[in-house]
C-alpha cells in the first residue's frame, strides 16, 4: 500500500496534467461536427495506453466510431480483467450555464470542472494510470484488458457487433467498470445493480402548417397543447406511470431489502438545499433512494415546438416534439417497454392529431452478484484504501452494455466507480474531484491484486 500511495504522490501532477489534455477534446458522439475530436480523442487513449505498457494497442473501426484496444498477458494461466470504459462525452448545452467552458478543464476548490471530467474520462483515466502504476512497480498480478468506446452516450450501437465478433480477444474472468459513484469519500459504496433504458421521440401533427394564432386559435387543436396533456396523463396522482402493462415484470423488493437499501447514509434536507428545491416528488410509498435505484422511471428529456426565438410571434405550431426516457428495474425489457409506451401514446392521442413515436436507443437492467470473488476483490480493495466497508447500493443510472457483456461474453460485471452523484453528471459545470480521481488510482491496482489471490 505504501509503493502504491508513494508512486501516486510521486506522479499527482503529471496525472492531472494528462487527464486536462484528454478533457480538451470535445468528445461529443452525439453531434456530426465534433467527428474529428472525437477520432483524436481516441489517438490520444491509444497512445496513452502503449506508454503506459499495453501490448497489442488498436483503434479498432467500426460502423460508428472506433474502439479502442489495449491488453497485457503477463500469464496466460493468470486471472484476466477486462476494463471498459468511455472516451465519448454529452454536449455541453446550455453553454451559457458554465461558470468555465466546458472543454477547457479549470479547478475550483479542488474540483476539476469540464465535461467528462467524471462521465467517463476522468474515471477510465484512473484505469490507464492504474495500470502504469503496477507496470512501474512490477506488480501487475493479473492479464488486464482495455476496451474504450466511443458511442456510450448514444447508445453503444456497434459495441454488440464488435464484441460479438471478437469474443476471443475479449475473453476475460470479469468486467471492471468505472462509470457510476459512490456516496462519498467519508462513505465508499460499490453499486450492485443499474437501471435499464428505453428512449424515444416523439412528434406531434396538427395543421399542416403553423397558423395565426388569432385567426386559428380555438378551431384548430394546438399540438403543444395537446402533447403537453398527453406526457401529463403519463402519471396519475400518485406519481405511478400509466402505460398498461408497464409495471407487469417488476420485481418488488422484499421488506429487507427496503430496510437494507435505506440505511445508506441520506440527508434529505441536505439533497433538497443542494438541488434547491423545496420539496421532493415521486411515486408515492417509496422512499428517495428506492425511486432513484430500484423503481421504473419515466421522464421528459425535452420539449419544443413553435416559435421559441427572441420576442413574440403569435403562432400556432404545426408540430410538437418531446424526448422521452424510461429507467427500467430487473426482468423488465426495453424493447417491450418501448412497445408498450408507442401503442399507449398513438391510442391516447385524439383525432385532432397525428402521432409519431420514434425509438433511439435502449439497455437492459442488471444486478452484478455481491458474493462473487470479483465482488469480494473489489470490498478488500476499498477497505484496505478507505479504511472502511463499502455500502452496496443500486444505481439510477443505465450502462446497457453490462447486460451485454453477460449474454456475449458469459462473464459479470463488477461497478467500482468514484463519482458522486451530486458530480452534474450530463449538466453544466460536470464536475470530479481531484481526490477521488487518486484514490481510484490509489484503489484500482488492490482489486486486481484480491481478485489474482482470490482466483487461486
């Protein structure tokens, strides 16, 4: 532990430099504009990967953008560790609520702010680094295997294709994933189990074309109106989702399991002054953390239609768009769900509309095991850095490809992510702090460490 905390404090501030560099690029998979930042963005992993001692490094293309590859078998009889993660990042939008740009990395009370500092490179960097460290040290104990995409924030489209295709190359004893948080540095945690997802747009058509306002209004049905009723009847007034058929296959948990998940430490009023907010809402008869971990969600990720420009125009729009998402628990599926939610909008619409429902992307929801060697690795690992047990808790958040690493690979995941929630994940002023991006580096080479004894 000593050899590890030194080298750490020995090499802080080159880390930090590189990960600036790597924050720099603006990353953004979802926008056309941003292709060539994001095909550097993957030069730059692949580099650093080869300087941190990966053999057998590729930007490996695919329909979409490249993945890149990196392994190191020091023992072909030796447990091997395969570590995903993300080089892809949100857009920054609204730019105008950033304190600082987005991709200029700046440090503010020992933060470091920029999109993807914690979502997802600041946290696969930790991995990279980690794996510096046991190389420098000679204390590599297990083969270790890097896959860094670049589509997870538009749904991973050719990741399945490309795993598919090299199960080979990837064949592993488990997953190591850091994309998700914990509670603190006071309180580590290891998350046990993601939500899945099921995302669409839909579109709604009046008039064949925007009217006056004053000379069509009250004849013609207005789509913005009429969309905003339709996603309102999506819950009634307990907060629970109205779609038939939308809660069939959920799993409740057992009184037990309530008590167990609710004893994560959780200031309410604390949560509501740091969202300033005055009051939290829900599905009733379920507490915060059961409605952000365990329970189906479904919210608006977005709305327009008609004039939104500066000033007034007095206009009756044509149409109305609305992104929808669905976070969804155990034995429920996203293409069913997708389903179930398009037959109930288009028969919920009335005929003075037309309706479109298109699907984008979805996941499937997962729950890692918590008495596996790789679970167990990843407990001594954080007791031994933070001098505590972890809590397990379950994440809001969806990673799709956890579900796939189990159906193509036939091997778990386990979820060991430093960020915290309050980090502004996919929002303005993303943040990470500088302490737990070193004690994830501090961390990380202790798992591969357990996980090798463990394994014998």
């Amino acid at each position: 532990m000593q050899e590890i905390r030194k080298y750490v404090s020995d090499n802080k501030q080159r880390f930090l430099d590189e990960l600036f560099e790597l924050l720099r690029f603006p990353s953004i998979s979802a926008d056309p504009k941003y292709k060539g930042d994001v095909l550097k963005t993957a030069d730059y992993v692949a580099e650093k990967l080869k300087v941190a001692g990966a053999d057998n490094v590729e930007i490996c293309p695919t329909d979409g953008y490249p993945i890149v590859y990196g392994d190191k078998i020091i023992d072909s009889s030796l447990p091997t560790v395969l570590v995903y993660g993300h080089y892809d990042v949100q857009p920054a939008d609204p730019l105008e609520l950033w304190e600082t740009p987005p991709f200029e990395p700046t440090i503010r009370d020992q933060k470091i702010y920029a999109r993807g500092a914690c979502d997802d490179k600041g946290q696969f960097y930790m991995h990279v680094k980690a794996f510096e460290l046991m190389m420098e040290t000679n204390t590599l104990p297990c083969n270790i295997k890097f896959m860094i995409e670049g589509e997870e924030e538009v749904g991973s489209a050719n990741l399945g294709i490309f795993v598919g295709k090299n199960k080979e190359r990837l064949k592993s004893d488990v997953v190591l994933i850091s994309d998700t948080s914990m509670i603190s540095l006071e309180h580590p945690s290891l998350e046990t189990g993601l939500r899945g997802l099921s995302y669409v747009e839909v579109e709604v058509t009046g008039p064949n074309r925007d009217l006056h306002s004053g000379v069509y209004g009250g004849a013609v049905a207005n789509p913005a109106t009429i969309l905003a009723k339709l996603i309102a009847s999506l819950h009634d007034e307990n907060n629970h989702i109205t779609i038939p058929g939308f809660y069939d296959k959920v799993t409740e948990l057992s009184q037990k399991e309530r008590e167990d998940l609710n004893k994560a430490p959780y200031d309410e009023a604390e949560y509501k002054r740091d969202l300033e907010v005055g009051e939290l809402w829900g599905e009733k008869g379920y507490s915060t953390l059961e409605r952000t971990g365990t329970r189906p969600t479904l919210e608006v990720n977005g709305i327009w239609g008609g004039y939104i420009g500066e000033g007034a125009k007095t206009v009756l729009p044509s149409k109305a768009f609305a992104k929808i998402s669905m976070r969804l628990v155990p034995n429920q599926n996203s293409d069913e769900i997708t389903r179930l939610f398009q037959d109930h909008f288009e028969m919920i619409a009335p005929k003075s509309v037309k309706v479109k429902v298109s699907p984008h992307h979805g996941g499937e929801p997962v729950v890692t095991p918590t008495d596996s060697i790789a679970y167990q690795a990843a407990q001594k690992a954080i007791l031994q850095s933070f001098g505590k047990e972890p809590i397990p808790t379950r994440g809001g958040g969806s990673i799709p490809i956890v579900a796939l690493f189990e159906k193509e690979l036939g091997i778990k995941t386990v979820l060991m992510g430093f960020g915290l929630d309050s980090d502004n994940l996919h929002s303005p002023n993303e943040k990470f702090d500088i302490a737990n991006f070193y004690k994830g580096i501090e961390t990380i080479p202790l798992f591969h460490k357990y996980f090798a004894e463990l394994s014998k």
